[in-house]
C-alpha cells in the first residue's frame, strides 16, 4: 500500500516573517494565515522605515510588504523591497497592493527578477494563495498575481504608435521634442515649412491626436516621444 503524502499534505519549510502594513487588521490576518500553518512572524510593523530596521535585525526569510505605507503612501514599500532585495539577497519579498499598479511589477522585476512576489490583496483573502506565494519567493521563484499578467499582456499586444512613424517623421518629432519651430526644422531638415507642416499632421494622425489646438497636440506629441 502506498503511504506516501498527496502534494497538499507535503511538509513544507517553517518560515520565518515580517509582516509590513500601515493597516492593523491586513497585518493581522496576513499573521494569522501565516501563524495557522506554522510560520513564525517574527516582527509586525507599519511603515518602511520600521521594516528596513527590522528586516536588519531580525534576518528573515521573508518579508511580507504593503506597497502604499506612510509617510505618503504611494511607493514607500516598493522603495523597501527593492532596498532589502538589494542589501539582503536571502530575503524573499512579497508585495501586496490594493490596486492593480502593474507598473510597480515591471519595476520590481526589471531590477530583482528572482525571490519576489506581487499580489493584489484581495488574493490574501484565499489563504492558499498567501501561503503558496510566500514559500515560492523563498525558494527564489517569482510570483505575480494573474490579473497583473493578463494587463501586462494585453500591453505588449498593443502596437506601439510610434512604431508606425516613417524615419522622417521620427526626425521631425525628435526636433519637437528639442522645442524648434516649424521654420526652424524646415532649416535644419532643408525642406519647406510646407513639408513640415505635412509631416506634423501625419505625425498628430499616426499618434491618434485628436483635431485640438496645435499647440496642445505638439506637447502631446513629444510626451510620447519622451515616454518610447
């Protein structure tokens, strides 16, 4: 008779956590999931300074992080994570965020592709999820949550505008984008102002510009240039 455990009843490693939240009943229940299957979180603090400190002191195998933390809760645990991924290679990050800031991912897993996580926090409310998460990041995998891939997908499907540009136009944009008049790119291209008014037009179509103020549609148009 085969005595041998099914995947869910295998043992897994015992892990020890900090858990970083500026909301006590996240922190609480990201703990109790955390405590009910064995692991030991060692610190719970609420904002990012309290974490690197704790993280120093304690030497964890994961740390459990709240993307939006005070002072002005907009990138401060991302900010931590990177930090600790950065001086503590051992340590396991996973990050939890309200929102659907896919972004964030992109930033995390250019600069630290391995032992990271980002999960939207409504996924903590499956314990399963947490608990899976947290023991692949210690193992050096890379967790993102579902909906954070399917928006990074539908991205890359989306052809870039600018890639629809002729060199020309590429040239008449980069001129823009230096702050040169119509004239003045006429001279340094040598063409007409005919031609590069032809070629902004094209330029405003392309990029899916609406009919506005040319002024309006020339910053436009080089914030795009500055963002490829």
């Amino acid at each position: 008779m085969d005595t041998r455990s099914g995947p869910a009843e295998v043992s897994r490693d015992r892990l020890r956590v900090v858990v970083a939240d500026d909301m006590m009943l996240m922190r609480r229940g990201v703990t109790a999931i955390l405590t009910g299957e064995g692991h030991h979180v060692i610190e719970e603090v609420a904002d990012a300074a309290s974490l690197l400190e704790a993280v120093e002191r304690t030497a964890p195998d994961v740390a459990v992080i709240d993307i939006r933390m005070p002072p002005t809760h907009t990138t401060e645990g991302l900010e931590a994570a990177l930090l600790i991924r950065g001086r503590h290679r051992e340590v396991g990050v996973l990050l939890l965020s309200q929102y659907l800031e896919s972004s964030y991912a992109v930033r995390l897993l250019r600069e630290h592709p391995g032992s990271v996580g980002y999960l939207i926090k409504d996924r903590v409310l499956e314990p399963d999820v947490l608990l899976d998460a947290v023991h692949r990041v210690h193992d050096g995998d890379t967790v993102i949550d579902p909906t954070i891939i399917s928006r990074l997908l539908r991205k890359m499907r989306q052809p870039d505008p600018l890639s629809l540009l002729s060199d020309r136009e590429h040239e008449v944009l980069s001129l823009l984008a230096e702050g040169l008049s119509n004239r003045a790119i006429a001279a340094r291209l040598f063409v007409t102002d005919r031609t590069v008014e032809a070629h902004i037009r094209s330029v405003f179509t392309k990029l899916g510009l609406a009919d506005s103020p040319d002024h309006h549609r020339r910053v436009l148009a080089v914030l795009a240039h500055l963002r490829s």
